[in-house]
C-alpha cells in the first residue's frame, strides 16, 4: 500500500504531527528573517524564492497519494469554488475598514504599512498606475496563495491532521501562518528604526488566523486544495485593490 511520503523520506520521517513541526521551523523560520531584512532594505526579490520553495515542498516530499491527500485534486464542489472567492474578497475588504477606521492612513493600519513596500509613484496617471496594480495583482494572486496553501493548508495541515485531527491541525497551520505574518506587519521598520506595535499587531495577528482557518474551511468544503488558493487569490486581490485605489487614491 502506497504512503503519503516519498520511499527515500519514509526512512527518516513519519506523516505525522513532528513532521509538520519540522517543515514549519524549516520554512517559517528563515522566511520570517527574510522577510524584515527586506523590509529594512526595501529588497524584495527573495520574497518570490520563499513562495517557490513552499509550493515544491508537497512534490519533493509526498508520494501520489500524499499529494492526493493534500488536496491536490479536481474540486469535489464547484459551488465552493465560487464561494471561496467571494469570501476572501470580502474579508480583506472588511480588514481594509477595520485597519482606517482604527488607524487611518499611519503606519499602525496593516494595509498603509504593506503598501509602502509596493513602491507606488507619487503622481502615477491613471493609466499607468492601472498596468502597475494588474502587476502586482497578478503576482499577488499567484505566488504567494499557491506557495502558501500548498505548504500551510496542504502538507503541514495533513501531516498535523494524521495525528491530532483536522481541528487541531488547522488551529496549529492557521497559527503559523498569523505568527509569520508579524514580519509583514506588527514589527515595522519606520525612520530607520525598528517598532513593535503591540495592539496593532495583536489585531492583525488574530485577522490572519481567522483568515487561514477560513482558507482551510474552503479547502474543506471544496474538496480540494484549489478553493483555499482560490480564497487567499481573493483576499490578496482585495488587498492590493485597497492599497492602490483606497489608501494611495
């Protein structure tokens, strides 16, 4: 009977909870490095690296029927497709409100913060900011959602679910996923100088795990890995739509 691992890693790892550990400190950490020493030099392109080697890892670990077992498979419910869609949109417009409603346009609203790493022109024409936005939308609803899910919703949420069950898989790949995102924002590089925003970031730590676990639900109920890329592509897209029209309108 075939295992979820490749022959070569049965001899080392388990599909088990350890397993998933062991690929969250492989990956998490270094990406969380990455990530503030770009935003300390304003260089991003490792950034792109980091999502490449999240969505191999599912190939270069698991066996067919692991990556079968991952989700990686044709949707089970297409109406939940559609949903996921909808739902990511709709939370990352929500999160929008919520970030200038707290905060306004400050370094203390997530969105305000990550935008100022997309580097927009000021004085961009229309048109020119519209083929700038369609870059990095596309970008946005590409790398990032499917290096993500396919480590954080795929082989991590498996492995953990093999031994804990599904609900406590996804509380702990949810969980990392928020906690990698401080690097994003919540410990910010402004004027020089490295911050901690406590309440600021204790909101956008919660919105991210709510936002995974969402992602985890459409995976669930699409039966397949595609609706959790399909709602993080959402709510990425509502995202950059929020920082180039909203915030930099």
């Amino acid at each position: 009977m075939e295992e979820e691992l490749k022959p070569f890693w049965r001899k080392i790892f388990n599909f088990d909870w350890k397993f998933g550990l062991f690929l969250i400190l492989l990956i998490c950490i270094p990406r969380f490095a990455l990530v503030l020493q770009a935003n300390q030099t304003a260089n991003y392109s490792w950034l792109g690296l980091i999502m490449l080697i999240s969505a191999i890892v599912p190939f270069l670990f698991l066996s067919k029927k692991g990556r079968r077992k991952i989700g990686l498979k044709k949707p089970e419910n297409l109406n939940w497709v559609i949903i996921a869609l909808v739902i990511g949109l709709v939370f990352s417009i929500s999160l929008y409100y919520l970030g200038v409603g707290l905060y306004g346009n400050s370094f203390e609203n997530w969105y305000y913060y990550i935008g100022k790493s997309y580097n927009i022109p000021a004085g961009i024409d229309g048109e020119g900011k519209l083929i700038l936005f369609s870059i990095m939308a596309l970008t946005g609803m590409t790398f990032s959602p499917i290096g993500e899910e396919l480590f954080f919703r795929g082989i991590v949420h498996s492995s953990m679910a093999t031994s804990l069950g599904d609900r406590k898989a996804s509380l702990i790949d949810s969980s990392a996923f928020a906690l990698v995102h401080i690097s994003h924002f919540g410990l910010v590089f402004v004027n020089q100088e490295w911050r901690f925003l406590l309440v600021p970031t204790i909101i956008w730590v919660l919105s991210m795990l709510c936002v995974s676990i969402l992602f985890y639900i459409c995976r669930k109920r699409s039966g397949t890995i595609l609706g959790a890329i399909l709602c993080h592509a959402a709510f990425n897209l509502g995202m950059i739509y929020c920082i180039f029209y909203q915030i930099n309108g």
